[in-house]
C-alpha cells in the first residue's frame, strides 16, 4: 500500500474536455462547473451533472453512426462523459435484450422484455457499464488510483476495472456482505476495507476520505461522470427494440441513480430524433420492503423520502438514504410511474421465478425487480398488451446464500441404471 | 454545552479554513446558529429560503443522522460531535 500523501495532486481539471461536454451544472441551483473531478456545488450542496451540447451531438450522432460502432456501450460515446477514445472496459455493454414469453405468460402480460445484465463483461452486473465510463474518466483526469463505497457489485467492477489498468485500488464494502462479492473483489487484489457497519456508513465514511486522499472515489467525486454509464441501459433498449421506446420500464432502486439515468438516457435519445419525439414511458421503481424509502415516500405521497435502517436479503438494494431519492422519486412522479416493495420471501420467489421460465439466474435485486414487476400487472398498473422491459441488473451466483433452503437437494442415486430406474421410470 | 462541529471541504473557507470548531448551544439548530452567527457567510449554504437546512445536505449527531433523532431539534451535550456532509455520494443502483 502506497503512502496517499506520496501521490501528486491530479489536475484540478481536463484541459483537453471534449467540445461535447460543455461543463458541470449543478440540479439545483444552475451553477456551471469545470470539467473537473467534483461532484457537488459549492453553493448549495446540489449534485452536479454533465452539461453537454446536444446540437453538436445531434450533428454527429445518428442510428447509422451507432449502427457502424463497436458492439458495447461505447457505440454511444457521444452521449458519455469521456474526451478521448475508451482505452478500458471496451466489452461492457450491449447485454442481452431477451423476449420474456414464459415469464410474461406466468405473470398476464404480452410484450415483456427482461434486459439481462446478469452477464455484463467483466463481473456480472450493469456495475460494469457505470465504470467503464468513470475509469476512463478518472485516467483523463490524471488519477492513478481508483476507489468505490459499494454494496459488493460497484466494487467487483472497480476492482477488476483497475486491474485491467494497472491503476491501485481501494474498495470499500459493509462487513457483513456476500461471499461472492467479497471473493469477487480480492481476485483481483485490491485492497479491500470492510467496514464495520452498513452500506450508508460506509458511503459516510467515504465522502470523508474522499476529502482527504487524492483519489478516484468513482460514485464520489467521479459521480457525475460515472453515473452517466447507467444511461447506456436506456439507450441499448431503445436501439434492440427498434429504436422504440417502451411503454412501460420496472427499475431496481438502490440510490435512485439508475432509476434517474435510464429515464434520461430515454429523453436524450427522443431529444436527438433517435426516438419518438414525445414517448409516453411510465418509470416504475422497484425496492425490498427491508429497505424501501422511496416506496414510502411514494405510497404516502410525498417527495422527499425518510431514511431507513436497512435489513434486507438485497444487499445490493440495502442503502437507506438515498443520494437520489428524490430526483427518482421526481422521475416516478411526472412519468406516472410507481413504486412496489417486495419481502424476502417475495424476492427468492422472483428469482426462482425468472429462472424458471427463462434460464435467467438473477441475485437478489433481480428478484425484487421481478416480484415488484408481479405486483404491478397483478394490480393492473401494467396492462397486458403494453410494451414494457424489467432491468435485471446483476448475477445470482454472487448472492447464492440467499437460496439457501429454498430449494431441493438433488436426488442422490447408486451409480447403476436399477437405482435411476427407480426414481424415474421409462415410459 | 460546547460540541465540536465538523466543517465540509466546501465551508472551510468561510470558516477562516477550519476544519473542525468547538461551538455553544443545546440542540443542533442552537449548535448552527452559533456557526452562522460566528461565520455569516455560512448561512446561505447551509439553509434554503425558508431557513430549512438544505436538501442535499445531511447532519449527524455521534455518527448518526439527525433524521433518526430528532432531526434539528435533537438536544447536544458536552463532548458530542456534529458533522455536515454533502447528501451526494456513493450509490448502487
């Protein structure tokens, strides 16, 4: 482990920031910012996000000039925060948008989509497309170590990310995560700090450090950028569905990020003539009762959410204060959207659910998403005939201890053709 | 009651570059108004127009969140630590 002080200082902004992006604005009060790696507005504590000159994008972007782009993400660089060429995570991306028939059928609707993040390049889950985008950010901005608050996905992404790049790399995590997620970050030989608290300590925590070392924080000061990536699961869905947009989309909420960035990546595409130019998408928001502030902030109308202590099997889903509850829970309202909640219980049915009828092995958010998506055909919020894609977001066998008795033990056999007979007879 | 306040990255210059100050007063609220009386300039960033704390910004007691307290009415006393910290970090989906 390096001495932090020892590493200089990066550039407090990139002097040679695409003509694309045309600063950093703050949500709240408009104030414009360098491209630099800052994340929230002086002024008044507002998060800060990427202004960009979509009549220049408009000019160069086109369905055949993303027709004729590599098969990843980066077939949609001029809408990502980056100045130069990709140089890292280059595979992240273009997932699977799969015809959900069985599961449509188990659940009364006739147009479902699942878009299957489960096997995003390189560690299973939409994490990947997030830093893709933030380690190329970070290496413009002249970092030379990488660090992450995460609930085990974001820092199974960042870990690898940065072994990829050579850059050293902290991750910080809750003690008590999966062993998947924990496996899955040492492979790779970060360091790896398990705080002893939850998730919400841990980002805390974090915002502190971030102010004291001279690192890459990548959902911190390289939030506005990093966060940019998740808006590539929007406009994949657009591009496979014949550049439509869905009538209706069912989002994992966590921090709300994701939730926000699809709905934006959606009008970003509609604003450059991609789309339709008034697409009427309702945005559905997705939360384990364990952890469900934007669920209550919904069902009691208001919108602002309340923190809570999370306790739930979705860990990725446990953050109990938000960063952006309240644009999502914002987004939920114009679109018309709503908001369900799953219990435990209901999140290992969803997941048995979606492998079942489609050989989909989401974790446990996989099957929040799904149980929610159950709850609102189920009360007519979603109609049968309408066009709708549920975001399955990251890998089972990161989570497997959540089945844990849930399903049968194999069938133990003597290995003779007499003992198999036995439990299966020919017909 | 003195409680030692700790000033985000953001503040620090309205507050002659302190990081950390030993302030008087029996609740968070009294604990702030003592920074912005002492710091004016502190005032129109850390409250909105209708002198609520802002949006975007959170406050702990202890390491807790004042919203699981009693939020800017919690009672401090001697010894307690309060921290101002941007809303805005981490974040899964």
């Amino acid at each position: 482990m390096s001495n932090p002080s020892a590493s200089p200082r990066p550039f407090p902004e990139d002097r040679k920031a695409s003509s694309l992006m045309r600063g950093l604005k703050c949500r709240e009060c408009g104030r414009i910012y360098d491209l630099a790696p800052v994340h929230v507005c002086d002024f008044c504590f507002g998060p800060l996000e990427v202004d960009y000159d979509y009549e220049a994008i408009g000019k160069i972007m086109s369905r055949d000039s993303v027709d004729k782009g590599p098969k990843s993400l980066w077939r949609y660089k001029h809408l990502l925060p980056i100045a130069e060429e990709p140089t890292i995570g280059l595979y992240a991306g273009m997932t699977p948008l799969v015809k959900a028939d069985r599961l449509g059928k188990a659940l009364g609707l006739k147009n479902l989509y699942i878009k299957n993040d489960t096997v995003n390049h390189p560690t299973l889950s939409f994490k990947d497309r997030v830093v893709a985008v933030a380690i190329n950010r970070a290496r413009e901005l002249g970092f030379r170590t990488v660090a992450c608050a995460s609930t085990g996905n974001l820092a199974n992404s960042v870990s690898a990310h940065a072994a990829s790049a050579g850059m050293e790399c902290f991750v910080f995590i809750p003690h008590d995560l999966e062993a998947g997620k924990i496996l899955g970050n040492l492979i790779y030989r970060p360091t790896v700090v398990a705080v002893r608290g939850n998730y919400d300590d841990v980002n805390r925590l974090c915002s502190e450090i971030g102010g004291e070392y001279p690192w890459a924080f990548v959902n911190i000061n390289i939030r506005p950028y990093y966060a940019e990536g998740s808006k590539t699961m929007a406009f994949e869905t657009a591009e496979q569905l014949g550049w439509r947009v869905p009538d209706q989309v069912v989002v994992p909420i966590a921090s709300g990020s994701l939730l926000t960035k699809i709905w934006k990546g959606f009008q970003e595409f509609s604003r450059l003539g991609l789309v339709d130019s008034h697409p009427d998408l309702k945005v559905n928001g997705a939360q384990a009762q364990g952890c469900s502030p934007v669920y209550q902030a919904f069902a009691a109308g208001r919108t602002q959410f309340v923190p809570v202590k999370p306790k739930t099997i979705a860990k990725s889903l446990a953050i109990g204060n938000p960063a952006d509850g309240y644009y999502a829970l914002d987004v939920i309202g114009k679109s018309h959207g709503q908001v369900e909640a799953a219990s435990d219980p209901e999140i290992v049915e969803g997941m048995v659910l979606l492998a079942e009828t489609e050989g989909i092995f989401a974790e446990t958010a996989g099957g929040v998403t799904v149980a929610c998506l159950k709850k609102l055909a189920e009360k007519g919020a979603i109609r049968p005939d309408e066009l709708t894609v549920a975001y399955i977001t990251g890998n089972g066998l990161k989570t497997m201890e959540a089945l844990t008795g849930y399903l049968p033990e194999p069938v133990g056999i003597d290995p003779t053709l007499a003992s198999f007979q036995k439990i299966v007879n020919p017909s | 009651m003195s409680v030692l306040v700790r000033i985000p990255t953001p503040l620090r210059p309205l507050a002659n570059g302190q990081k950390e100050i030993q302030l008087k007063g029996a609740s968070v609220r009294e604990v702030l108004e003592s920074l912005i009386r002492d710091y004016p300039g502190i005032r129109e960033r850390l409250m909105d127009e209708k002198g609520e704390v802002r949006r975007f910004i959170n406050i702990y007691v202890n390491e807790e969140d004042i919203r699981f307290l009693g939020g800017t009415e919690t009672p401090v006393k001697d010894g307690d630590e309060l921290s101002i910290i941007p809303a805005i970090a981490g974040g899964s989906r």
